[in-house]
C-alpha cells in the first residue's frame, strides 16, 4: 500500500461514521486528507487531530455538498491549502427518509440532488486538480437495488449515483481516473438514529447476513482502502459490495 504516501485525499462527511474510518485508514498510509462537514465541527476538528497524530497533513473544510456556491468556496479552499487531489471519497449523504405516499416533488428533487448531483460536481471540481491520474469513490448502499422502509427516495438516488458513476468512469477512464462505487450493508453509524424502524432493521440485518455480524465502519474502509491504490487500476465503473453476503441470500 505505500504507493499511497504523499497523495491527497478528499473525504466528503469525513468528521463521522463511514468516512472518519476511510479517512484514517488512508491516513494510515501516509495519504494526506481534507475532511468536509456540515453541522459538528467538534467532531470535525477531534477527526483532525486524530489524522494529525498520524503524522500527516490534515484539515476539515464545512460545507453543504448539496449547495453548489459552498461546494466551489471549499474547492477553492482546498486548492489553496492542499494544491492537487489524487482520491476523492464522495461518502456525504442525506435525503428524506418517508414512505413513498408521503414523498412531494420537493422531497425527491432535494435527496435526489443531494446524492446523485453532488457527485457530478464533486467530480466537475475535482477532476482539473487530478494532473491526469485520480481515484474516485462514491459510496453508496444496498437501498439502490433492495426496498428498504422508508427508503425510496435516497435508494433511487443511490440507484442514480450508482448509474452515475458508470457514465462517469467511461469519460474519465482515458484520463487515467478510476471512478467506482463502493456499496455497503447497514453499518451502525448515527445515520440510523433516522429511521423510524433502526432497531428492526439492525436486527434483521444481523440474523440475515451470512457472515454472521453487522458490517462496521472499517470493514468499508479496508475495501475503500484497495480501490484507491494501484492494485485496483483496471476496475473501472464497477459496484463493489461490502455487505458480509447479505444482498446474495434468496
Ligand atoms: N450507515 C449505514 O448503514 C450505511 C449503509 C450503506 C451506505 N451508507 C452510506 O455511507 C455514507 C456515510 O454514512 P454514515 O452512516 O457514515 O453517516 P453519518 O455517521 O451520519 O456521518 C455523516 C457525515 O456526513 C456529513 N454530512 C451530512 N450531510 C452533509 C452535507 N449536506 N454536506 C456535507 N457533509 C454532510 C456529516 O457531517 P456533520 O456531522 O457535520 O453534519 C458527517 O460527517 C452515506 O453515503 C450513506 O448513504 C451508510
């Protein structure tokens, strides 16, 4: 993995969760990182510190991804700080949580922006600071292809980033850019503390994945891990799950 020491990485909702975990993970390979936040710059500024201790660059950057001026202030930001990306980690997500009857067109145009759009821009702002040669990893979740209660709106716009991605990593592919989706089962992160149903669900994932446990915040973060290093360098537009066999039981 040490082809990674000295390349600079951007974690989207990299203070919590999912993407605290990638994010020290590749810190824990010499990668320096950018985090982005929106609400809880305690936990932003306590991930930094924790990067920090690794020995390596690190700073958090508050922004709203689904706000497209926010989004071009942190690039501008990050520029100044950082100069170049070489691993994009889209991880940020939201979205209404409802039953489909009580879904309007605000709620779905918001969430569907929110976790497919952003992507696009993400990628837009960061594909000039790539120099040819980048690694893209948007994170998404079973939801895109399973029903989930509550779920129709963020699992379309997962299904949407997931299409995303594909269009996205055969225009990027010739510029040496690997663009992929990493998909992972629940993992008990405070995202779940937003569904109505988080117990049900949480059991019902633990007595049907296959493997006998729920999937953790580093068990992505290993298999991000993999997809931004050289050894993933022909994987291109692909849907990785991480999911401890769950989505395969009939
Ligand atoms: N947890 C699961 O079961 C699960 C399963 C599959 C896939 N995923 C996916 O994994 C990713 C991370 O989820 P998680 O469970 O780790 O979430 P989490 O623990 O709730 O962390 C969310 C992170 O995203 C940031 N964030 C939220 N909205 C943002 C916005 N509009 N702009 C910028 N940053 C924002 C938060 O920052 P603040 O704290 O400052 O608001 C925080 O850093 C999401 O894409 C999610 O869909 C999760």
């Amino acid at each position: 993995m040490s082809d990674l020491k000295g390349k600079v990485a951007l974690v989207t909702g990299g203070s919590r969760g999912i993407g605290r975990a990638i994010a020290l993970k590749l810190a824990d390979q010499g990668v320096n990182i950018a985090i982005n936040f929106m609400r809880n710059r305690k936990a932003a500024q306590a991930t930094v510190e924790e990067l920090e201790a690794k020995g390596i660059k690190a700073k958090a950057y508050r922004a709203n991804v689904g706000k497209e001026d926010e989004l071009h202030e942190m690039f501008e930001q990050f520029e100044a700080d950082f100069g170049k990306i070489d691993i994009l980690i889209s991880n940020a997500a939201s979205g209404v949580l409802k039953p489909a009857m009580e879904l309007t067109r605000r709620h779905w145009a918001w969430t569907m922006d929110i976790n497919a759009a952003t992507l696009l821009h993400l990628v837009q702002h960061s594909v000039p600071l790539m120099n040819g040669n980048g690694k893209v990893v948007a994170i998404s979740s079973l939801g895109s292809v399973r029903a989930i209660p509550d779920y129709t709106a963020v699992g379309a716009s997962k299904a949407a980033l997931e299409s995303l991605v594909r269009h996205l990593s055969v225009e990027l592919a010739p510029k040496g850019i690997n663009v992929n989706t990493l998909s992972a089962g629940v993992v008990d992160t405070e995202a779940l503390k937003h569904f109505p149903e988080r117990d049900q669900i949480l059991e019902n994932s633990r007595v049907r994945t296959p493997a006998g446990r729920l999937v953790t915040p580093d068990d992505v973060a290993d298999v991000a891990l993999f997809m931004v290093t050289d050894a993933a360098k022909m994987i291109h537009g692909a849907t990785i799950v991480v999911d401890g066999g769950y989505s395969v039981v009939a």
